[in-house]
C-alpha cells in the first residue's frame, strides 16, 4: 500500500483495487473498493475524491463486543458523516483530512 496523494494510499490484491483514507471521526483507516467485484464509484479525483454509494465501516471492540459505526458520504472531498455514526462527528461534514505523517510514504 501507499500513498497516492495526500489524502489517499492505493491498495491492490484478490483482482481488487482500492483506497483508504483517513477517517478523521474514528481515527484509523478506511477503505473502498474502486475496481473489482462490489466496486464504488469513483470520481478519479485523488485530492479531492467522491466515492458512490456511501461508506459504511462496522466493527465491534473491546471484551464487551461493543458495536462501532461509521457511515458517510464523501463528495468532492467533503465528508458527510451520517446521524448513524457512533462518534462525535455524528451529523457533521468537514474536509477528508490529509494522511497522518506516519502513513505517508
């Protein structure tokens, strides 16, 4: 993996190709899949991207299982993060974030 731009690194593998990006709400990585089975749309813009339909990120953490959400639609390089998200960015919309110094290559 790595980076393509400032805000997106390009991963390739299992006849896929996508992007993660940083997502600002959840402080870790997510990605799309933008060629392949079960590929988003994909404006080809790597500084300041769309992707279609939205992001929907799930995971569970801690012993307790806790269930996480991040859902959002990022057009034009805006992230609009749904009411449906479990952080504090819930309702929000704000520029997609450059990469973190660390994920940068």
């Amino acid at each position: 993996m790595s980076a393509v731009s400032s805000k997106l690194r390009k991963w390739a593998g299992d006849g896929k190709v996508g992007f993660t990006y940083w997502c600002q709400g959840c402080e870790q990585l997510h990605g799309v899949v933008v060629e392949g089975p079960g590929a988003w749309g994909f404006n080809g813009n790597l500084e300041r991207p769309t992707f279609t339909p939205s992001v929907l990120t799930t995971w569970t953490e801690g012993p307790q299982r806790i269930e996480k959400r991040c859902h959002t639609f990022i057009t034009d390089g805006m992230v609009q993060f749904l009411a449906d998200c479990t952080h504090a960015l819930a309702g929000k919309t704000d520029p997609l974030p450059d990469l973190p110094e660390h994920l940068r290559d």
